[in-house]
C-alpha cells in the first residue's frame, strides 16, 4: 500500500510533534515563579477555554510493554496520600484562573485510572464542579483497563457525568496479553460496550497495539476486524516501540520474539486497510473515526486539533492545566511539567509548593511554528492567511519565522505527497503516512544533532 521506496527515503528520525517544541526541549531553568506567571497571563491567551488533564500513575500489575510513567503498587496509604495532593494542586491551581472561563475538556489518564476505587475519584470530580465552571457539552474522559471494569463501577462513572471511555485492549488474544503481563478483562469487551451503549450516551474509544509478541500480520488483522464489527465511535493503532535501555521491563518481551520491522509496517497497513474498508476516517496516522464523530466532521471542516491527551476538535480545545506525576500543562506561550516521582509529588503538593521540575517559555516565532506544525500534523493543510488572522500577525512574518524549506517542500510535491500553492500546501495521496516529515521541514530546531527523535514511519 504505502510505496517501499518513499519508505526507504522518508524513514529518518524526526519529531513527533505531540507539542511544539517537543518534550526533549524542557529544561529545568522554568521555574514555580514562571508557572505562576504563565498562569494568571493564560487567563488574558487563546484558547479561552480550560481543559483538565488528571494523571493517575499508579498501577496493580506492570505491563511489560509499557513506556508510561507509572508506579506498581496497591499501598494503600500511599495512594491517599497521593489523591490529597491531587486535589490541593486543583485547588492552588485554580485561584490563578478567571473563574469564568469554560471547561471543555476533562481527561484522566496513566497509569490505569480506574484502578482506583470510585471513592477516591468522586471527590476529585465533585471538587472540579465546584472550583470551575464546566461547559454544558464538556467532553469527560477517562483511559480504562477493562480488567477492572464492573457494570456498578462504570454506572458511577455515568453518574459522574464521564461521557468518554477509553478501553485499553492492546490486543484481543489471551496468548498475548499473557505474553505482555496484561490483565484479560473482567467482562468480555463486547458485554462492556453493549452496557455501556445501553446506559449512557458515552463514547467508546478502543485502543490496541501492534508489533508484540505472539502477533503476526494475520492475527493483527483478524483483531481489528472483531474490533470494527464492534463498532467504535474511535480506534487508535499504536506502533509499539521498543527501548530495553530505556524501560527494562521491556526486555523480558524479546524471550518471545517480536514481529520485525517490515511485520509492523504490515500491521499497520491491514489496520488501515480494515478500518477504512469499514467506512472510518483516518485521523492523523494511527486514529480512526466513525464519519459522524466530531473528529471526522472536525477533519472536513479544517478544524482538527491536538494536544497531549490526543485530537480534539478546536471548538473543545482549551490550554491544559494538569495535575499529578508528570502531567504536562500546555498553555499558550509555555509548558511546565510535574515531577515523575511519587514522594516528591506529594510533598511539594503538601507543603503549599508547586511541584514543577521543568518547563518552557515559548517565544513568537515558536509559538507561529506551533501553529504550522498543528496545521499540517492535524489538517493536512496549510493556508498562511488563515493562520496568520488565526495569531493575528502579517502572513509574510509568520513565513519568515519558519525554516520554510522550498527544496524540501518541492521534492515532497515531486513524489506526490504535497500540492504546493500561494498560500500554502495540501497533503495529499500518500502524504498522510509521511506528515512529520512535511512538518519538520518548517522545524528551525530540528537542526539540534544532540536531541534523538523515533524514526517517522
């Protein structure tokens, strides 16, 4: 499907572009006083809207696979202790905001956040409720391992007003998830989608991996097929990446072998294959919609977005304000990053200190290259004019501020990638499976040798 030699010419190390400077650009000099600024100015920035992220590290069992920042444990107290802190970060947080900015976007991640038991997680939710003003259609999410779904757990969930659940299945064989250290699910996914479709009017997102072991080509195609006849309103295939160095856990995998290079690539187009057989769009390069979900109709309409939670469409959008471990908070002009250790977390929480370990503060130019860099990843577009009213500054500046490689941008539109005019590009044809590499060519940072990207297909 995908043209072997674009492959073997495109396949080079480049960002991912989750945010614009990528992660690997933080640095420790961002200070609580910064986080403070960059508070209170966020409340005078666009988007004008809020979107909560809460991260939940902490796991029963570890998957081996696993690259998120996550702590094993069932300590109770520690967990507690934890979810304390939780909610004075929200609450120290939330005196810098204008109180009457809107909610449109509230997302728990991890770790496994429904590991927790449903008293620890409706005081976090009624405290939100107070403390903010919460858009009447806010989209309520939380990632959940059906190994710890019950229909009285997700029921509480509903009453919460969560109208997004996400299943980590990772893959649909037993064999598998015995071989990654996965928990099976406590009810069969199709019992748990059926409740759900029956009893709210909540989403369902299934999300699987691809290049374990025990997966072939055949059996990963035949896993998307039983999850398309499911009928997901979203399916995400992540390309599972491989660092023992890194993540030690990982090393116990390769006692089984993995699938090779040119297996995964396979993978992924029989993935891509069966969901667009099956009338979804594809969004970005691994996410797939039914065509009426708000992300396929964002995606028509040139008004797709993203942000470290995932897409999302500009009207839902907001600068994120995150809370717990690692969370990562993304406001207009800068990113401030929590603490990956547990114990420090809660201490800095505990003793009325932010728990800020690094961040960035963005300048102009980065801040337009953000914008470009979200266009063409999201939209596949890129119109100068839009964008330049869209940051309010002249077209011909917001050019000049990015690295705007003709050369580049000339070969892609030779191989048929791009369509190239006045205002800008479209993507098109193959393009999609070759989108980071188009973005970086307006990346003046990816000149740095010292930072080290994943390769781009």
């Amino acid at each position: 499907m995908i043209r072997r030699d674009l492959l073997d010419k495109y396949d080079k190390a480049v960002p991912r572009y989750t945010s614009y400077p990528p992660a690997n650009f933080f640095n420790e000099d961002f200070t609580e006083r910064d986080f403070k600024t960059h508070l209170v100015s966020s409340n005078r920035e666009k988007p004008e809207n809020i979107s909560l992220y809460i991260h939940i590290p902490f796991c029963p069992m570890l998957c081996f696979y696993c690259g998120c920042n996550t702590t094993i444990t069932r300590n109770d107290k520690v967990i507690e202790s934890y979810m304390e802190a939780l909610k004075k970060e929200i609450k120290k947080v939330a005196t810098f905001l204008d109180n009457t900015r809107e909610v449109s976007q509230i997302h728990w991640g991890g770790g496994t956040p429904n590991a927790l038991g449903i008293d620890l997680i409706k005081p976090v939710m009624d405290l939100i409720y107070e403390r903010f003003r919460i858009r009447e259609k806010a989209e309520i999410a939380m990632e959940c391992s059906p190994a710890y779904l019950s229909y009285d757990y997700l029921d509480a969930l509903f009453d919460m007003g969560f109208n997004r659940i996400s299943l980590g299945i990772q893959d649909l064989r037993t064999e598998v998830l015995k071989a990654v250290n996965r928990a099976e699910p406590a009810l069969p996914v199709e019992v748990i989608m059926e409740y759900i479709r029956k009893n709210s009017v909540a989403g369902v997102n299934l999300d699987f991996i691809y290049g374990l072991p025990m997966q072939t080509v055949e059996s990963f195609k035949e896993t998307i097929g039983r999850a398309s006849a499911l009928h997901p309103d979203r399916l995400v295939t992540f390309s599972y990446a491989h660092v023992p160095w890194f993540r030690k856990a990982q090393k116990k995998l390769e006692s089984y072998g993995l699938p090779d290079a040119g297996s995964k690539l396979k993978m992924f187009e029989a993935g891509f294959d069966v969901m667009t057989s099956k009338g979804y769009t594809p969004i970005g390069l691994d996410h797939y919609a039914k065509p009426g979900d708000e992300l396929s109709k964002a995606l028509a309409n040139k008004q797709l977005h993203r942000n470290f939670q995932g897409y999302c469409t500009r009207e839902t959008t907001g600068q994120v304000y995150a809370f717990g471990t690692s969370a990562i908070s993304q406001m207009h002009s800068a990113y401030a990053q929590n603490t990956k250790e547990v114990a420090e977390y809660t201490d800095s929480i505990m003793k009325n200190r932010f728990a800020i370990n690094k961040g960035y503060n963005l300048k102009l130019d980065q801040i337009v290259i953000r914008e470009v860099v979200n266009e063409i990843m999201c939209n596949q577009r890129l119109s100068w004019e839009l964008l330049a009213e869209r940051l309010v500054i002249d077209d011909g500046v917001a050019r000049k501020m990015t690295r705007n490689n003709e050369a580049e941008l000339r070969e892609f539109e030779s191989d048929g990638l791009i369509r190239l005019h006045e205002d800008g590009l479209e993507v098109i044809n193959d393009g999609r499976f070759f989108i980071r590499n188009i973005a970086a060519s307006f990346d003046p940072m990816l000149k740095d040798e010292h930072i080290n990207y994943s390769r781009s297909v």
